[in-house]
C-alpha cells in the first residue's frame, strides 16, 4: 500500500485510513494538529510528529511503508478545512 503525502507551502500530512491508524494502536497518541475527513475514514497526519509516529509502527507490524507526494506550490491544501482529528472506531 503507498500512501499519500499533502504538503503545502506551510505544512505537510499524511493520509491514511482510519481503520489502520486503529488497528495500529496510536488513535490515541493522535495530537490536535491532525485532520479527519468528514466521514471519519481517513486521517490526514501531521508531519512532525503524528505521521513519523504511523510510520513507525507501520514498519513495526512487518509492513512496508511506501508514499508518494502532493505537493501544493501555492495557496493552501484542502487539509486545513478539516475537521479535526477524532478517534473513531
């Protein structure tokens, strides 16, 4: 599975689904700066600490993590007009 890095000008995330952030146990290590789409499948994890944090214990389950970058030059990502992240199970 390849994951999705959003970066733009100020900020970067990684999207990944709900369903895996639960089932590596880190829903509630999840800081606010974190984003959630509306129906609560997909988060979108802050580069500084919440996606480093899924990374690892991606890795740590045997898995190979894998992304590929969308990169915003100008203006802000969709991202921001989130809500925030919640643990959903």
């Amino acid at each position: 599975m390849k994951f999705k890095y959003i970066s733009d000008p100020g900020h970067g995330w990684l999207e990944a689904p709900m369903h895996l952030v639960n089932e590596l146990g880190i829903a509630e290590s999840i800081s606010s700066y974190s984003y959630m789409s509306q129906d609560g499948r997909t988060a979108y994890l802050e580069e500084d600490c919440d996606a480093p944090k899924f990374k690892k214990a991606y890795e740590a389950s045997g898995r190979k993590f894998e992304y590929y970058e969308q990169v915003i030059p100008n203006g802000e990502a969709f991202v921001r007009r989130l809500g925030g992240f919640r643990k959903v199970n």
